[in-house]
C-alpha cells in the first residue's frame, strides 16, 4: 500500500508542481479512496517520464494514453468521489481519442475532422474531454456492434448495454441514409451511411451533395462527442432507468437538446440555424430521437433532441452558450439538477417552463 502512495504523490507533484495544496489535496483523495476501494494501480514509467497510468475499478478501466498532467478532481471522480470537476484542471493529452475505422472509409479525413470538432468544442465551449475515448467509424451495422462489444467488454448477461446499440441501429446501420451516431463515457459510434470518404473538408471540387454529406458527419460527431463529455463530466457510472436519470441528472431534453444545439450550430449559419428552429417548432409530431433502455430490455419514449433544441434557444439567450457546460459541471459536483439549473441559467426550472409557455 506504502508503494502505491508513493508512486501516486510522484504523479500529482508532476501535474501540479506550482499548487502544492492542489497537490497534497489530490493525494488524500487518493489516498483515501485506495483504502476503501483497494485499487489495482499499473504505472508504466519508461525513462522519459510517466507514459501510462491505468486506475481499475470494478469492471470499469479508465486508461490515459500519453499523460502530459493529471487533475486531481478527474482522477477522484473517476474513483468515485464526489469531487469539484473544475475546467481548468482538466488534463491535456496528446492523443484524446484511439480509432476504430472501417476500411472503406477515409481513416486520415476522419482524424482531421474530429480534430477540427474537437478543437471548436474547446475553443467555443471549453470542452474537452476528460478520459480518452474511442471513435468507432462504419458504414456497416455488424462492423459497428463489433467494436461495440469489444469496447465496452459487454458479455451475454450484459442486457442493458447491448439494449443499448439494439436501440440506436434497431435494423440497419444507418436509418434513413442519414449518417447516425450513438455515445457514453469512452466510445463514440458514426455510421455513415456511405462507404467512400475522399476528403474531410469541401473544396471547390466537391458536390453539393457531398458538401451535404459532409455537414451532416461534422454535426453527428460534434453532437456526440459532447454527449461523451457530457457522460464523462457526470459519473463514470449513469444512472440505469429513466427514473433515475430524470432524479440525478434533470429533463431529457436538456442533455439531448445541448448536444443537439451545440451539432447544429457547428455546421450552420444563424440564418439556416433559425430556419430549424422554425421547422422544429412547427413540427406537430415530433420524432423521438433518444430512448433510455430498461434493465429488461424494455424501452421508455423520451424527449427528443428536436424538442430540446426549441427550448435551449431561450433558456441560453441572457446567459450565453457557456452556461450549458456549467450546468453539467455543477452536476458533476453532485449538486442537485435543479439548483445546478438555476446557477447557471439564473432561472428556476418552473420559471423557465412558465416562460417558455406564454
């Protein structure tokens, strides 16, 4: 035990050699948390400096590749502390995301596009991603769930997770001859619902409807990697049951209509962006987007991503787009929804809804 102390108080001295209480903080929550949990700790230490650290808690294994520095609210939170996840303590990695892509599909374009998402996020959001994830890329449904299962270490009695991506691709892989998506903490699925990708961003050569094709790739991948930080920013361990989620984590159409908005805006101006809202809010019916799986297989109908967009327009308006991440950030230091609700939109829940409904 001494052992493990030591290596952890050497790594939190590198990640925070100009904050020594951010540091000695840091090593009490580890401390604490590897007497309770007994931890598996690996370190691998090669002569330039640490490269990997792997924390292995129940089944789950979170896995920085490539450690510059190390926050001290991550890594309690990803033990399972009910920790202040503070933005600027976010670690910096050199490689965030590790790629699973289909032959047929332009591997080099999609690493430049999710780049490009990747930095928008940060730069306009201040995203970013506080594990590594993994970004599975397909035209083809099996190819998918393959990766899916493999990832996520999914076995037989794992009903819920496979429930899981049975919703997302309920038949085929994509629906609609749009391109799809589906996300949590460490994997992102795309599914294009073309095989061919010649390059990531349009230029004068390109089609309208590639430039279509292309849009359409570059607002799926922003809308779920925010899900993915979203996920991560909020417990490595979600809620099972749409009771649950609803308890901890508020509204569906607050998580499903960030996503959905911060997608959108990525790829459109503010003219065609009105122009969705617009049909967005004329739409009688709207077409469910998002289900939450039971246990049992069984699944709950619920808000969707179109719904959530209408409301995510006024709720941010005075507030501004930042607000959104603080929300989740508030959530993730265990606060209730509602209070977190209204620190950072500077309304209550009900006043929003009475609002929203005049």
């Amino acid at each position: 035990m001494h052992s493990l102390i030591r290596i952890i108080t050497i790594t939190f001295f590198i990640g925070f050699t100009e904050a020594a209480a951010a540091s000695s903080n840091a090593m009490e929550c580890v401390r604490k948390q590897l007497m309770r949990l007994e931890i598996e700790l690996d370190i691998d230490q090669p002569e330039t400096g640490f490269n990997q650290l792997q924390l292995h808690l129940d089944e789950d294994r979170f896995v920085f590749s490539n450690l510059n520095t190390i926050s001290a609210p991550i890594i309690c939170r990803s033990l399972g502390l009910k920790f202040p996840l503070l933005r600027l303590d976010w670690p910096s990695f050199r490689s965030p995301v590790n790629y699973s892509i289909e032959p047929s599909i332009n591997a080099a374009s999609i690493d430049t596009l999710t780049d490009l998402v990747l930095s928008r996020l940060k730069k306009e959001y201040g995203v970013l991603l506080a594990f590594p994830i993994n970004l599975v890329v397909g035209s083809e449904r099996e190819f998918l769930k393959e990766k899916w299962v493999e990832l996520n270490h999914i076995s037989s009695s794992n009903g819920a997770a496979s429930a899981a991506f049975e919703n997302a691709f309920p038949m085929s892989c994509p629906k609609n001859k749009k391109v799809g998506g589906f996300a949590n903490s460490n994997t992102v699925l795309i599914c294009l619902p073309y095989k061919g990708l010649k390059t990531t961003l349009p230029d004068q050569s390109s089609t309208t409807e590639e430039r279509k094709e292309f849009g359409n790739l570059q607002g799926t991948l922003t809308h779920e990697l925010f899900h993915a930080a979203q996920f991560q920013m909020l417990s490595p361990h979600p809620p099972q049951t749409p009771e649950e989620r609803l308890t901890l984590w508020g509204p569906e159409w607050l998580f499903e209509g960030s996503a959905q908005y911060i997608g959108l805006s990525s790829v459109h101006t503010r003219e065609s962006f009105e122009r969705i809202l617009k049909s967005s809010l004329e739409t009688k019916e709207l077409p469910s987007s998002y289900h939450l799986i039971y246990q049992d297989g069984k699944k709950m109908k619920m808000a969707t991503s179109q719904s959530g967009l209408t409301r995510i327009e006024p709720l941010i308006a005075s507030v501004g787009r930042s607000s959104l991440i603080d929300f989740y950030i508030s959530l993730g230091q265990s606060r209730d929804w509602r209070t977190s609700f209204e620190a950072s939109f500077e309304t209550s829940y009900e006043a929003f809804l009475l609002n929203i409904a005049e």
